[in-house]
C-alpha cells in the first residue's frame, strides 16, 4: 500500500512538470490559441528588409501588436498587423520598419497622427517609411556619392 502511495505522487509530480513546461513554451514562445484578441490592419511596403512574420508593432516602444503575414500585392509587400483590440490608429498614421540596435531584429514602429478618423478592422495604413538599406548607405558612403 505504501508504494502505491509514492508511484501515484510521483505520477501527479510528473503530470504538475508537463502542464508547467507545456504553459511556458506556450507565453514564452509567445503562441496564441482559438484566435487572438484584437484585429488586423495591412501596409503596403517597397521593401521589408528583413522584417518576419512574429515580429513587433510598437508604439512609442510599447508593443501593441505583431506582423501576422508577409506577402506580395501590386509589386510590394503587404504587411498584415494584428494589433490588440483596445489600440486605435488614426488615418494618417505613419508605419516605420525600425531595426533594434544596429543589427538587431526588425520592427515596426507606428507613429500616430492627428486625424479624427480611424483605421477600422481589415483596414490600411497608408502612410509608410520604408527601411534604411545599410548596404546601399555604406557603399554611397564609399565611393564618395553622399
């Protein structure tokens, strides 16, 4: 009877381990399930320079959303957004793709504007800024043509 006992603390321990790895993999890996909150808005971009699908969407260094897809319309790239659903962008609100650091991750910062109207669910930011293409700027640099 006594090592009945210890086999089923032993289960229950091992089980209690699973469930906490199995939550943490789940928030650190920052997964989402049945759906995340909030609603998606796109930007059409000349280039995205590096920026994946995952990354953030900050405002004023808060993160308030992340890039859900990356993908091609009319010879740009179409960026879609998912942002929380309490986070409302005016209409001429300006999307940047920022890097962190000098080569850290990509990101994209959004500047708010001044309009009276907001960007509904599914809708567009118009107002864009592409990223900073380091190697064209260095080799400008180089040969003398800044």
């Amino acid at each position: 009877m006594d090592r009945s006992r210890v086999n089923i603390a032993v289960g229950i321990f091992v089980i209690l381990g699973i469930v906490a790895l199995a939550y943490l993999s789940i928030s650190l890996g920052q997964i989402s399930f049945l759906g995340a909150g909030g609603y998606n808005v796109t930007a059409d971009f000349p280039s995205v320079g590096g920026l994946k699908a995952g990354s953030s969407v900050e405002i004023a260094g808060v993160e308030i959303g992340r890039v859900q897809s990356i993908g091609l319309a009319n010879y740009q790239a179409r960026v879609t957004l998912r942002l929380q659903p309490g986070i409302k962008l005016q209409e001429d609100s300006i999307a940047s793709i920022k890097t962190k650091g000098l080569i850290g991750e990509k990101y994209i910062r959004i500047s708010p504007g001044g309009s009276d109207k907001i960007i509904g669910p599914n809708g567009k930011i118009r107002e864009v800024e592409a990223p900073v293409d380091f190697e064209e700027l260095l080799s400008k640099y180089i040969f003398g043509k800044v």
